[in-house]
C-alpha cells in the first residue's frame, strides 16, 4: 500500500531503492519491522478530504522524518516508521535520535509494532 500511494501522489513507487520493501512483501525476505509513534496529546488535525487519501507523503506538521533508511507516513492521524532500505545498527540509532528530536511535545515514544493491538486504533489517547 505504500509503495502504491507514493506512486500515486510523487511518482517513486517503482524506484529501485524500494527493493527491499518488494522482496519482504513478496519473497518474504528479510525482517522489516515497522514502528508506531504514540502521540503525546489526543488531539489530531486532519484535512477535510483526508479520508480520500489517508496515507500523507508530506510534512504537514514538520514531525515526519526520511533519510537513506528510513521513512515515515501518516495514516488517518497515526505516524508510522519503517525502513526503505538495508540498514544496520548505527543507522537505526541514528534514525531514533533524530526522529524522536523532531517529535518532542507531539510524541512519547516509539513501538516497534508485534501486534495490531499495539496502534492506537481506539483512540485511547483521546481520554488522556
């Protein structure tokens, strides 16, 4: 689904640095965790027309990160991480540092996702 929707609104779906995605989700190959980010506050901002193109590639917020390694995407209010590319320890330090910097007052923390359960689907964080 990621790959279709950022073909669809920037035209890189197909771009060959996204391999790594295509062989996990055909081939099974490999392990690409992806990751959840817990707001901080129940409040969540979305465009009138959201519900139409819930996946948003831009940064309306200013809390989204991307690098070589790693991407992130915001689904109907939810920001998800996952990496786009190989990666290794260092790279993974890096991105959680520096994802997490720019988060600061939107966000808590950062879960790396073993169970649908773990995202906020209910909206718990509304009654904090």
């Amino acid at each position: 689904m990621y790959l279709e929707e950022l073909n669809r609104q920037k035209g890189l779906g197909y771009d060959s640095k996204y391999d790594v995605i295509r062989d996990f989700a055909r081939f099974g190959k490999g392990d690409l965790p992806v990751f959840y980010f817990e707001r901080l506050i129940g409040i969540m901002m979305l465009f009138k027309r959201e519900a139409e193109t819930p996946i948003l590639f831009f940064d309306r917020m200013k809390y989204l990160f991307l690098d070589d390694y790693f991407d992130e995407i915001e689904f109907l209010g939810h920001v998800f991480g996952f990496p786009v590319s190989i990666f290794d320890k260092n790279d993974f330090t890096k991105y959680l540092d520096q994802t997490m910097k720019i988060k600061t007052g939107f966000f808590k923390n950062m879960i790396m996702i073993k169970s649908l359960l773990d995202v906020d689907f209910t909206l718990k964080v509304m009654n904090d």
